[in-house]
C-alpha cells in the first residue's frame, strides 16, 4: 500500500513543478533533468520530524528492477534533508515513469556502495565532480521491492 498523509510540496519552485508535472502527466512529461534528456524518478517519502509527505527527485539509477538514491546534493557541504528521512522511514513509493512501486530503502557500506557507485556514475556522470567538490562521502541508499505477501505458513 502506498503512503498516505498530508504532502507538503517542497519549497525550491523547480522541485515542486518537476513534481506536479511528473505526476499529473502520470509519469510521461517531466520525466529528465533539464536538457540533459536523463531519466529522473520520483520518490515519495515521510519526514523524519513532521511526518508528513515528501516528494523528492532524483536520478534513475536501475538494476535489476532495484533502485540507487544518491544523496548527493550536487556535491553541498551537507547530505540533503531527505537523507534523514529516508534513514527515520525506510518505506518510500518510487516512481518511474508511468510505473509505482512500493520499496525498502538501505543505506549501503563498502562493496555494495561500490558497486552501485559505479552504477550511479555510468547513469548520471556528474555524481563523480559532485564527490570531488565535497569532504562528505555522498550516502548511497538501495531501493528494494517489498517481499510480497506470500501464503500463510500453516502449522502442521
Ligand atoms: N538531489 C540529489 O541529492 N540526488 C539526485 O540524484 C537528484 C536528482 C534530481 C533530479 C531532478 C531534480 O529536479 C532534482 C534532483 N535532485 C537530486 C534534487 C533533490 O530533488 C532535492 O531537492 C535535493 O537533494 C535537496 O533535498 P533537501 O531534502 O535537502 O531539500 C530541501 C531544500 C527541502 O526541500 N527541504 C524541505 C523543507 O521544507 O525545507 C523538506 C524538509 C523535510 O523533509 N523535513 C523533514 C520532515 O520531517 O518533514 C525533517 C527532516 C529533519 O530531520 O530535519
């Protein structure tokens, strides 16, 4: 189920019109950061204070039906608000394109980082001069489908 409560649109205007667009076109306009042409999916998130929803976009990093978001704030001093959102309420609804999903956000460590690092910067190649520009190691979080519901298990 996806989540529910009261969305507070963020306050930077481009964010927020990203946002509209994405979802009131169902996910078929606004779909790419400027003129880059790069796919950009939405993610859907509650805050970690107010509790309240976040819609934040970020660049499509997909793998095997899994997800990177890269907190990487076109390489500021500091992580972006969302970061800890993401940590407080793992739960996010991803959109991509026309397409929503439910996922389980995990901030990576060592290898795995790597690995989708590496993913991030083949998806959206300025990721590696926004590591350059900042002391900070920019968190990488995997968005993974929720398990689905299988069938009770019954007692024997
Ligand atoms: N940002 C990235 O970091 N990585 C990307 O790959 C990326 C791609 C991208 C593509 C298109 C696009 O339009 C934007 C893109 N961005 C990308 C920018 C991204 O969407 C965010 O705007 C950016 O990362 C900054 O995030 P932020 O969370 O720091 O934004 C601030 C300015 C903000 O919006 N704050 C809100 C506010 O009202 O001040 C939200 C506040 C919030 O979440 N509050 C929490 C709560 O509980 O409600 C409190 C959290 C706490 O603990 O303080």
């Amino acid at each position: 189920m996806s989540l529910e409560g009261e969305y507070d649109p963020s306050p930077a205007r481009w964010i927020r019109e990203q946002v509209e667009l994405y979802e009131s076109s169902g996910g078929t306009q606004g779909t790419t950061l400027w003129d880059t042409g790069l796919p950009v999916v939405i993610v859907t998130m509650r805050g970690a204070k107010s509790g309240r929803i976040r819609k934040v976009p970020l660049m499509r990093v997909e793998h095997e039906g899994r997800y990177a978001a890269v907190a990487s704030k076109g390489g500021f001093p500091r992580h972006p608000v969302w970061y800890r959102n993401l940590q407080a309420n793992p739960r996010v609804d991803l959109q991509d394109g026309p397409d929503r999903q439910t996922m389980t956000a995990r901030e990576l460590t060592a290898d795995e980082r790597t690995q989708w690092w590496r993913r991030a910067v083949a998806a959206y190649p300025p990721y590696a001069e926004y590591q350059e520009k900042t002391d900070r190691v920019i968190p990488v979080f995997v968005l993974e489908p929720e398990p689905p519901a299988g069938p009770r298990s019954v007692t024997p």
